[in-house]
C-alpha cells in the first residue's frame, strides 16, 4: 500500500521545477494522480491521462456524494479536485500518489489521510525574492504579480498546518531536501 505526498507553495516557489526533479526518483515509486475537471480537454488532451473531464452536474454529483479529497471552484462552472478513487488506484498499485496542490486543499487532504500522508510545504526565501522570480519570469502583467504576492502573503499563513516545509533558495540544495524528506516518509 503505498503513501500520500502532499507538496504546496505558493506561485512562483518552484515546486513544479523541484517535482518534476524527484519524480522519477524510482526508489521513491511516485506517481502523479490525474485531476478531474469541468474544463473541455485542449487538442491533443486525453481524458484518463491528462484529466478527468466530466461534466458540472457530474462535478457536483460526485462532490456531494464525499469522492473527492479536495476540489476547487476556480470560477462559476469551472472545477478541479483529485478523486479519493484516483489516490487508492495508485496506493493500490503500491506506488506512492504526488499531489501538487493548492494549500488549502493540502491541508483538506491532510485530514483525510492523517499519517498516510505527509504535507510539505515549499517556501520561498521572502516575499521579496518571490516578487523577483515572478517578475523574472516575464509571463504576467504587473496587476497579475501583485495578485500573486497577496496570494501568496495569505497562504504563507498556513505553513504550520504542514508536516514540514523547505525552503527553495537554493533550487540544488531545496531538491535534495525534499528528496530525502520524501524518501525516509515513503521508506520508513
């Protein structure tokens, strides 16, 4: 039976960069879960695999029969969540399921999955420095960059609902931190 990895951060920490990093770790045996969705897949998207396309009624039929371990309403008719089925098909296979989600939803599935679980939280070096990678990374409108470091300022206030945190200001240094604090949680 395989673990729960749960990795949070608010945008622009790196966290996609520092999986993308340790997922093909073999020795940790990690596997993404596919999302469920009410968006239209994109050409060339394929439902299974990239996500769970299903319908706003589906959605919401599936959310009040307690299927899901945590979902989101982004905006009116437009949902995304991770199915507690989704996490024990990969837990079932003895692999350990990766959840790269918002915080709130981290500290949703924490609760469910208790010591099954493990919830780390990536942190930036400051506010400041995030404000940086943000602007660095030239892809948003400064009205965008704002929204982001206010997101973030409010979510920092959850890393103490995390297991553990790690801070990326080193992306070498953070990559080996999260490694080996999922390696002993998944090998333990």
């Amino acid at each position: 039976m395989g673990k729960l990895i749960i990795i949070s951060a608010p945008s622009g920490t790196g966290k996609s960069t520092i999986i993308s990093h340790i997922i093909n770790d073999e020795s940790l045996r990690l596997a993404f879960s596919v999302s469920a969705t009410t968006r239209q897949p994109r050409e060339g998207e394929v439902d299974g695999v990239d996500y769970y396309y299903m319908s706003v009624e589906e959605f919401e039929r599936r959310v009040q029969a307690d299927e899901f371990a945590e979902y989101q309403q982004v905006y009116e008719g437009r949902y995304y969540g991770t199915l507690k089925s989704e996490i024990e098909r990969i837990m079932d296979q003895g692999r350990n399921v990766v959840l790269d989600i918002d915080v709130l939803g981290g500290i949703n599935v924490k609760k469910i999955y208790g010591d099954r679980a493990l919830a780390l939280y990536i942190l930036p070096p400051s506010i400041e420095a995030l404000r940086e990678r943000l602007v660095g990374r030239g892809k948003d409108s400064a009205e965008e960059i704002e929204r982001r470091v206010a997101k973030a300022q409010f979510e920092l206030g959850y890393v103490d609902a995390y297991d553990t945190s790690v801070v990326n200001d080193d992306l070498a240094v953070a990559i080996e931190q999260v490694r080996d604090i999922v390696d002993k949680f998944v090998n333990q």
